[in-house]
C-alpha cells in the first residue's frame, strides 16, 4: 500500500496512525538491513500524539535513515541489474538522498514560517525549535521509500563433492593421459565443477591433474516478517599459475571479475535460502587452452557469491 500523502487535506503530523506509518515502514526498512532481536512490525510504534511531536523521534529516524543509507543496493529505481558488473553497486549518502529526491544537503528544515505560502528551507536533521510540518513526513517518506534492495554476503557451501585424478611421468604427454584414464575409473557424482593442470614438480617429472569440485551456497538469516525476493551472483575469477587448483561450474559465459547470475528465488518471508548445485561431473575436462608446450594452469573459480535481496515492503510511495 502507499503511504498517506501528508499535504492531502485533514492530514494531522501528530495524528497517531500518520506517526506510525512512517514508524512501521523505518522500522521494516532498518531489520531488513540489519535483523535484530525477535522482529515485531509495532516495536516503534508511538503511543500518543506528543511521541508524534518529539524531537527525539523523527531526528532518530532521520539520523537513522542516514546511516543505513549504505547498507542498500544503489537499484536506479528498482531497474538496476548486477550482472557483468564487478560489484554489487550500494548507496552512498549522496546517491540515496538524489534518488529520494532530497537535497544534496539533507532533510529540509523550517526555523519561521506564518502558515502561508511555502516557507523558506534550510538543510540537514533536526534541531531543537524547528517547526514540524508536512515537509519532515514528505521528505522521511521519499528517504525511506528509496530503500529497497539489500545485499546479502551468501555463506560458506552447505554441499560440495570433488573429483581428482592425477598422474606423474618424466614426460608431460604420459602424465595426461595417464591422468585421463585415472578418470575413467572414478565414479561420477551429481556435482561438477573442474580444472586441468600440468606442471613440472620438484622431482623433475610431470604432474597431470584434473580436479573437479562444487559448492551451493547459503543465504540465510533475512528478516521474515516481510517478503522477499532474491537474486544470486557469482564472482567468478580465471585461473593463473600461482593457483593450486581450479574450480568451473561449466558457465563458458563466465568472465573474470564479472558477477554472473545464477538463480532467483521465489517471493517468501523464509529467512533462509540454499542455491542449486550446478551441473554434474561425468565429463573430463579437456577444454582448456594449455598443451604439454605451455605448461600452467587454467580454468575459473568462483570465490564467492552474493545475493541481491527485493523486498516487498508494506508501503511504499
């Protein structure tokens, strides 16, 4: 639902329920970023009309607002897409107040004003004195309805499963394929990630190696008492020399440095989220451009997953 809008005629700033919409939706905003202790969508509602009035309330919410700003994803208006970027792009405290439409220099301030015509403005939160008016709502709405995506850092694998076959010879060709009918003998699994090595080792032979592995990431402990949708990334990384070993969920569109989506979940209020597994491990691989004349290593790893959240929160503008 949308917010009241506070210039509509008969709109009271310290009517009780006015208070508690924009109490509620700061509220819902702050847990999403941050959940905290056992969530209740009432625990800041004010009481009365003089909680409505403090100071200390609304400047708490503007402080507030200020400095969970960053902890949002920059979504340019819920159209921003992640993918191919090098990071997920988070708000600072200049982008969140332009795309709330505040001033660059904060929340709009009135000292005097007769009720007439639109008073004079100066910026920034709150002070003692200061005249409360539909401005304080009007610019807490824009504040708080600009705050919609989280980023979630995605956990440690909850399944993994490898795969590894080598061999050793003086020449690099044998140790190959010597590797490669290594591979033949080892069961398959429902898991595949994998990489390629050959290398000179420290007793003057070759090592063959191919080495698969994988991982389905978590996200967990999300704010539940507001639903959700999620979107996650992956950070893949291209294998060089000075890797021990190279981890490929078989995306050939992945790119080093470059997020790639792997999957959405569904609207729900679950606190919890665990990725698919990718793909399957019953092909060697022999895809990588490496050759006994090129000795290296090769192949990508992803180092880490993240999980762009969409809340759908109760009001919005």
């Amino acid at each position: 639902m949308i917010f009241t809008d506070p210039k509509v005629d008969g709109y009271d700033c310290f009517d009780v329920v006015h208070a508690n919409e924009i109490m509620r939706a700061y509220y819902e905003r702050s847990q999403a970023a941050v959940p905290t202790g056992s969530p209740s969508l009432d625990a800041l509602d004010v009481i009365g009309g003089d909680d409505a009035h403090r100071l200390s309330t609304w400047l708490g919410i503007q402080s507030g607002l200020q400095f969970r700003a960053v902890d949002y994803v920059n979504d340019d208006n819920a159209t921003y897409d992640p993918a191919g970027d090098a990071s997920i792009l988070m708000h600072t405290l200049a982008t969140w107040r332009q795309a709330a439409g505040l001033n660059a220099a904060g929340f709009r301030r009135v000292t005097d004003w007769d009720g007439t015509g639109t008073p004079s403005f100066s910026y920034g939160l709150a002070e003692e004195a200061d005249i409360f008016g539909y401005w304080i709502y009007e610019d807490l709405i824009a504040g708080i309805d600009a705050l919609r995506w989280t980023k979630e850092e995605s956990g440690s694998s909850v399944s993994s499963n490898r795969r590894n076959a080598f061999a050793n010879s003086g020449t690099c060709s044998t140790a190959v394929n010597g590797m490669q009918t290594s591979w033949a003998t080892i069961a398959s699994d429902s898991y595949r990630a994998k990489g390629y090595l050959c290398r000179l080792g420290v007793t003057a032979s070759y090592r063959a190696e191919e080495y698969k592995s994988t991982y389905a990431w978590n996200v967990g402990s999300l704010f539940t008492l507001i639903s959700h949708t999620a979107d996650v990334y992956l950070y893949p990384k291209i294998l060089t020399a000075g890797d021990t070993f190279s981890v490929d969920p078989d995306y050939p569109t992945m790119t080093e440095n470059a997020l790639y989506y792997l999957q959405t979940f569904a609207s729900s209020m679950s606190a919890s989220h665990t990725t698919d597994v990718v793909g399957d491990m019953d092909e060697p691989y022999g895809e990588l451009p490496f050759s006994c004349a090129n000795l290296g290593i090769g192949g990508v790893t992803v180092h880490d997953a993240e999980t762009v959240v969409k809340w759908e929160f109760t009001r919005t503008k």
